[in-house]
C-alpha cells in the first residue's frame, strides 16, 4: 500500500496543468479584448458597467475556481495544511471578484431599466452562484472549523469535490449562455455574418470549454491524486484502526 | 479484495437512477410540449422541420446517452457481454436520432436561406457531436471487434469512460445554448416579460442540467462500479499475473 502511493507517476499531468493556464488566461485576454475593443471598455457606471460583469465572473468564477480546484495536484508534496490554506485564498477570492461581477449586472439592469432573472443565462447563473455560496459555507464548516470529526469530513469529501467540479462546469456552461446572449443582444444582424466579434466571442466559449475539460480530467484521474503524506499517512490509518476494528497492516 | 469487491453497497444509487429517468422522461416531454403547443408541432418539410432538431438532440444525444452510460451501473450484475451490447445498441439509436436531428436543422436552414454554423451553439454542437462519432467509433473499434489486447482495452477504458461522460455534459451545454437561441429568435420582446414558453423553455434547460448532474454523479461514484463477475476477475487476475509477473492473490 505504502509502495504505490509513494510511487505515483504524475505522467502528462504537468502538461495537462501548463495547458490548462494557457486556456485560463486565453479566456481571460480575449474577454478583455471583447469587452474593451468591442464594446467601450470598463466603468462602473452607466452602459459600460455590464461590461465588468463577463470579466469577473471569467475570472471568479471559472479561472480561480479551476485553479483553487488543481491546487491539491499541483502541490502535492507540501504539507496538507498549506495546500488548504491556499486552495482557501484563491475561493476568496473568487467569492469576491463573482460578487463584484453579480452586483455589477444587477446595477446595470436597474439603471438601464432592464427586466432581471428571466433568461436561461440568470436561472442556471444565480442557481450556480448560490450553490456555490453553500459549498463555500459548508466546506468552511468542515475543513476549516477544529473540533469537526475526522469521520465526517472523510465522508463529506467526496460530495465536496463532485460539487466543486460540478460548479465549474455549470459555471462554464451559464458563461457560454452568457456569450449566446450578448451577441444576439449586440450584433443581432450581424452575427450571422461571420463579423470578427462573433468569431472572437464564439472562440471564447470555446476556450473556456477546453479549460473546464483540462481541469475536469486532472481532477478525476485517481492516479494523480495528492498522496497522503507519511505522517498523514499513519495518522489516518491509525484512526481507521480505531474507529473500523481493522488492522493498519491490512490491504 | 474479493471480499470488499463482492459486498458492495449501493446505496441510494437505485434512486438517483430513478430521480435520472424521472428527469430525462421529463425534459422529453416539456421539449415535445415547447415544441407543439408554441411552435406549431413538427413535421419534415417547410418551417415545422427546425422542431424536429430540439426533440431528437434532447432525445438522441442526452437521454439515450445518458442511460447508454448507467448500463454498466443498473445492470451490474448481468455478464460484462450482455451490458456491453444494451450500451452498443443505446449508443446505435442515440446516434441515428441525433443524426436525423441535425439533418432536420440543415435541411430547415437550406430552405429558409438562413446561414449555417456561426453561432456558438452550432460550434459547440458540430464539436460535441464530431467527437461523440470518434468516440464511437474508437469504442467499437477498442471494444467490440475482437482481438484487440485485453491490455490495450484496460488503457483505453478510463479515457472512453471519461469522454462519454464528458460529452454529455457537453451535449447538455449546447442545448442550453439551442434553448437560449430559440427564445431569443422566437419571442425576442416577450422573453423579459416572463411569458409561459420562456418559463416552460427555461425549465427545461434546468431539467437537463439536473438529468446531467446526476447521471455523472452516479457514474463517478468509485464504490458504485460494476464488479467484476466471479469469472471476469478470475480471467483478469490470471492476466495480471502473465503480464505484470505479480502474484494473484496480493492485493
């Protein structure tokens, strides 16, 4: 048992993760670009406030999340706490920057008039966002709270990483939404024409497709999850000893 | 590992496949329903052919592929033959309805003179479905002609399990981006007004979203796999042993 967790063979994974922060800060540029160049850049007030909205919500909710996601395959040999403690950073991170980007919308349609939480993009968006808030909050409650046992959390894990990967996903699917959207707002005669706009902002929700896909499959190759530690290591297996009757020397 | 692979629990898995088959029966009939009541029913010539498009790709490339990948979770007991063909013959039919599907689309586009392929809905699907033919193609290839190498199958296995689920999530996307565009062509000005086809439409596009997230959640569940037959294990035990020159019977 120890021989095969100690010599875990991270094969394509580097790649896999280089490639995936190509995708991320691609997605990031050329939102940018589409907002800035396309349509009159950034302010947070009048038209131009709903720009700010697809920045953040890529950033927050797609780019850090995906990172705060990859943290515990990337830095699998520091010590557990401090892989914790950051995958922790870059979720506040992400709360706050998609929470900027949410007021953002909401402010725009008030001052612009403009009807909320009717279209596909806000029920599967605002469905996203509140189940994220509750991921956050529960995932605080179990792993950052002392005193919460090791039996609930071991048991709570799974759910929590399904859910965190889960909410990348229907994130990425709520921008894609996002883009249909704003283009058929936008350009609606001329989208249809192949303009360089729709290219760039279809291209988009290409990239961010390809960079959910990357995290996604580093995220559920069982070979190259983090390896407890030796410390963590005997730690759990004693607790199994105690809690289950089995022998630590067992398979 | 007899033992643990013998006594396998599942758990709630019978009623996240039942809640699946609820969702997925559901999401078919508010598709006919959106279809009929508020886009004048279907038929293969003149405007009526579009609705042919939204009912087959819910049909074919959601419903069926997803019930085409639990095969191998609700027939768990059944030889590994008998479930491999019921997953072939339920990916034959997802892929001639979505075939038909996407001719319906052409076919309206061509008689409307409206312009093929610039949206990101259309990019997204011609993708999703262009890799679900590969992957097609590559699984029968990998797994049903024979003679191909019990060890290049067992390499191959984790990649086609991770793509079929991959491209349903992916399929979903794209009809959450069909749903969108629809409503947006169909009732631009009354789609704000929270009129019942945009609710109806809307809901559907949650219904998929659902069908999706537990299907995927019942098929990433490790303790929820298929065990090998008595048989089966006995046969890939022996291989192991031939191949990798491990004894059977450590764990």
């Amino acid at each position: 048992m120890d021989e095969s967790s100690n010599h875990q063979s991270t094969g394509s994974m580097p790649y896999l993760i280089g490639i995936s922060q190509i995708l991320g800060v691609a997605a990031l540029a050329v939102t940018g670009t589409w907002m800035s160049h396309y349509r009159g850049g950034f302010s947070w007030s009048g038209p131009l406030q709903f720009n700010v909205h697809p920045l953040c919500m890529v950033l927050g909710m797609v780019f850090l999340c995906g990172d705060s996601l990859l943290v515990y395959r990337v830095f699998r040999h520091e010590t557990k706490r401090a892989t914790k403690i950051l995958h922790g950073v870059l979720h506040i991170m992400a709360l706050i920057i998609s929470l900027i980007g949410i007021i953002a919308v909401f402010q725009f349609h008030k001052s612009s008039s403009i009807p909320d939480m009717y279209s596909l993009h806000s029920w599967v968006g605002i469905t996203t966002f509140t189940l994220y808030l509750l991921q956050w909050i529960l995932g605080f409650i179990m792993f950052f709270v002392p005193g919460v046992g090791f039996a609930y959390r071991t048991k709570f894990k799974p759910l929590h990483s399904f859910f965190g990967a889960s909410l990348l996903v229907a994130a990425i699917a709520s921008c894609l939404l996002g883009i249909t959207e704003k283009l058929l707002f936008s350009i609606p005669k001329d989208y249809s024409k192949m303009v360089p706009e729709g290219i760039l902002a279809n291209s988009l929700g290409l990239l961010l497709v390809a960079f959910g896909a990357v995290v996604v499959y580093v995220l559920t190759r069982e070979e190259w999850r983090r390896p407890p530690l030796p410390e963590e290591q005997a730690l759990s297996i004693d607790f199994k000893t105690l809690t289950e009757g089995e022998s630590p020397t067992e398979p």
